[in-house]
C-alpha cells in the first residue's frame, strides 16, 4: 500500500505547494499593476502604498497556508520520520508566526481579536 500512496502523496504536495507559489506571483503581479493603475490615474502615494501592501499581504497570506499544507502533506504521507516530523514543527511554527505578525499588519489585530487595536 504505501508504494501506491508515497508518489500520489508526492504529487499531491508538489502541487499543492506550486499552487501556494502561484498563488503569491499572482497576487503580487495584480498588486503591482493595481498600484500603477492606481498611481496613473493619480490617486495619492501613501493609498496606493496601502492598497498595494493590503493586496500582497493577503496573498501572501494565502501561499503561506498552501506552503504549509504543502509540508504537512509531504511530512505525514511520505517521509514520516522523527526528524521530518521535527523539521515540519519548527516550518510550521515559524510560517504560522510569520501569517499572525501579517494578518497583524493587514488588519490592526490579532487573529483572535475581535475588535481592530488602531483607531
């Protein structure tokens, strides 16, 4: 069985993590061309800094959930050892710090907030 599940799993994690990368170029590619637009018709710099950075931050808050899906995927189905397992915990700590501090700078709260901390 577990020759029939590792390359499925493998594939799995492959393209769920090229999906998570997609998903950040995309993102930052309409950031990008929204703040030209943006700056072209002549609104403002510090708004199209804002909405340019509100843009990228959510995506790359998004890529970082399918990187993490991606790890979990590749941990647990195909190389299920101590040291992976080790590995996976600390990339998913530091990835799940680095999605709090951004959803911390997108939205002025913790994710467990209810109410936003800026006024």
């Amino acid at each position: 069985m577990n020759e029939f599940v590792r390359p499925i799993a493998e594939w799995c994690a492959a393209g769920v993590e090229l999906l998570g990368l997609a998903v950040i170029i995309l993102f930052a590619t309409v950031s990008l061309i929204m703040g030209v637009v943006l700056f072209i018709k002549g609104h403002a710099k510090e708004d199209v800094f804002s909405n340019v950075r509100q843009v990228l931050g959510q995506g790359i808050l998004l890529g970082l959930e399918f990187l993490i899906a991606a790890d979990i995927i590749h941990t647990v189905a195909v190389e299920l050892t101590v040291e992976s397992i080790s590995v996976l915990a600390l990339v998913v700590l530091i990835r799940t710090f680095l999605s709090f501090t951004l959803d911390l700078e997108l939205t002025g709260r913790w994710p467990w907030q209810n109410r936003p901390l800026r006024t």
